[in-house]
C-alpha cells in the first residue's frame, strides 16, 4: 500500500506550506489525482484520516481528491487522446508510438485553513498553493 507514502508527502508539503503562512491549522486540502496514477483513492482517503490524528496541525483536515484525466500523445499524427479509453494505441491513426502527457501526477491544488477568531473558529479559503510543493513524487520512498 503506497498510498500511505502518499499521504506522508502530501502531510509533510502541507505543513511546510503552511509554516511560510504562519498558519495554525489546517481545514481541508484539495488534490488532484491522475487517472493512471496507481494510487487507489478510497485507501487514501483511509490513510489520509489515520495519519492526520498523528499531526496536530492537521487533525480533523478533510482530504478532497478531484480525478485528473489521463491524457496520451501521438507521435506519428500529433493529436492526443484519453489514455484510460484507447491505451497505448492512438484511436486517431492506430499507431503504437505514443506516450503519456498526463494523468500519473498527484498535485496539491489547494489548502484550506481554520482561522481563530475569540468568538470561535472560521473555515477560510486562503488558496495556499505554492508551486514548490505541487507535483509530488509518489515514487520516492518516505524518509
């Protein structure tokens, strides 16, 4: 199960992101996840809500995951094509000489933080995207 390593990235790039905005606590990230990116997204989710419990800043963060279509490149025609539909060859031509453009990624779209008020707790959007921590590498192992 990688999704766990996954997970682990997303938490760790999170908190960083967060410590440059000086932000307390976090409310929600939002993800894309690629098609084909091998990453299951309900044993995410399970990973995701186990491994908040163990970081103070995000305890009770929910995790929303938005699918990234797949997408493939023709070498021989020039077009592209929705990989899940037509695989490795290109409906376009039926040409084998293909690869893929997009889809196996897991990107940090977007981070949602509780602000403190004295009167109680507020869910704000800051959009605390940050384009060092986008595009994790889910082939790394966890350190």
């Amino acid at each position: 199960m990688h999704e766990l390593g996954v997970v682990f990235y997303i938490i760790r790039d999170v908190k960083a992101v967060a410590a440059e905005n000086k932000v307390s606590k976090v409310a929600s990230v939002t993800i894309e996840l690629g098609e084909v990116s091998g990453v299951i997204p309900e044993y995410l989710t399970d990973c995701w809500e186990w491994a908040c419990k163990k970081e103070p800043i995000m305890v009770g963060a929910k995790l929303n995951i938005e699918t990234m279509q797949a997408i493939t490149f023709c070498e021989d025609c020039r077009q592209e094509y929705p990989t899940v539909q037509y695989a490795k060859i290109c409906p376009h031509c039926g040409s084998e000489n293909t690869y893929l453009l997009k889809g196996r990624d897991v990107n940090i779209k977007d981070i949602t933080v509780m602000e403190s008020s004295k009167e109680d707790d507020m869910s704000q959007d800051y959009n605390l995207e940050n384009d060092d921590h986008n595009g994790l590498d889910i082939s790394a192992t966890v350190e």
